[in-house]
C-alpha cells in the first residue's frame, strides 16, 4: 500500500512538473488586425442589439444571413474576423455573429478595447497614425463592485502632434461608452 502511494505522489508531482514548462497559448483581443485574418478568442458574447443580433452563414461576400438571435440570449464564441464591413464573432460551425449587436466581457485592457472598436467600427482604423491607450484607474476603476477601463483613442499627425480625440469607459461585462466631450 505504501509503495502505491509514493507511486501515485511521484507521478502526480513529475506531471505538475512537466506542465509548468508547455507552452500556455495567451489570446488577447488587439484593435487593429488585418483584414480577413482570424483570431483565436474564447468568451461568451451576450446579445445586446435593439432587435437581436444578426447570425450569418459564412464569413465572406458570399455569406447567407440565417436568422436573427434573440436579445439577452448568450453564445460562446470561439474567435473574430476584421472586415471591411465591421467585425463578426465565430459561433462554430460556419456560423458568425455581427459584432457590434454582441458584447464580450472585459477581462483586460485588450478586451476593452475591442469592445470599442466592435460596438464603434467609425472609431477603428488600420491608419498607423491611430492608436488607444487602455488607462486602468487603481483608485477610481470600480464602479460599484465592478471594475472598468478607461480608454482614449489618439491620434498622431505627420508632424507628430498628438491629439486625444475621444474617450470610452469599457465595464467588465463588455458594456462599451464612449465618454461626451465637455
């Protein structure tokens, strides 16, 4: 019995150590992606458009609309493509989501920001000179108990001025604003 045990402790402690060296694949959302290119991203997309959300057959100029997924209802999501007509969330199969009529929960900074530029596609841009910077508020980053980011989108001219042309508020549940100018 003794010799079954320190077995069973030699493999589990030689399998925890073998697996603090694989490699872990870190998927994180980054604004200014290619277009056409699929990115890996696993969440849980909650619809949130005024009607729902459209779900399309295919992720090309080809695609087929197929229906339109019930507001409230939530799907997993397994990654997005940048378009030229706006973003769409893979649903599996060949089965993709409008963006901008979903939100994705914000679990970093990289979230909040393409929680952005899904919800606003006027803001997003492959322009060199266009950027966001995610600020997270140690001090103020809670609303309630729930935390968010703030983003500000800015823009760098030829010459290298740099302007701050808009702000947004991203909460961790995807819910993305953008912040009025005073």
């Amino acid at each position: 019995m003794m010799n079954c045990k320190k077995i069973l402790f030699i493999c589990l402690a030689v399998t925890f150590f073998a697996l603090q060296f694989l490699p872990t694949k870190s998927v994180q959302a980054e604004s200014f992606r290619p277009l056409n290119q699929f990115n890996d991203y696993y969440s849980v997309a909650t619809v949130d458009g005024q009607w729902g959300a459209n779900l399309y057959q295919g992720n090309d100029q080809d695609r087929v609309f197929d229906r339109i997924l019930p507001r409230e209802s939530q799907w997993k999501i397994y990654g997005y493509t940048k378009r030229s007509d706006g973003y769409y969330y893979w649903a599996g199969a060949n089965n993709w989501i409008e963006a901008d009529q979903v939100q994705v929960p914000a679990q970093d900074e990289q979230d909040a920001i393409l929680n952005i530029v899904t919800k606003y596609p006027k803001y997003d841009s492959s322009s060199t000179y266009n950027t966001y910077r995610p600020i997270w508020n140690p001090s103020g980053g809670y609303w309630g108990d729930q935390p968010y980011w703030t983003v500000v989108r800015y823009e760098w001219n030829e010459l290298g001025a740099v302007a701050a042309l808009q702000w947004f508020v991203v909460y961790a549940d995807g819910a993305a604003y953008p912040v009025p100018y005073i």
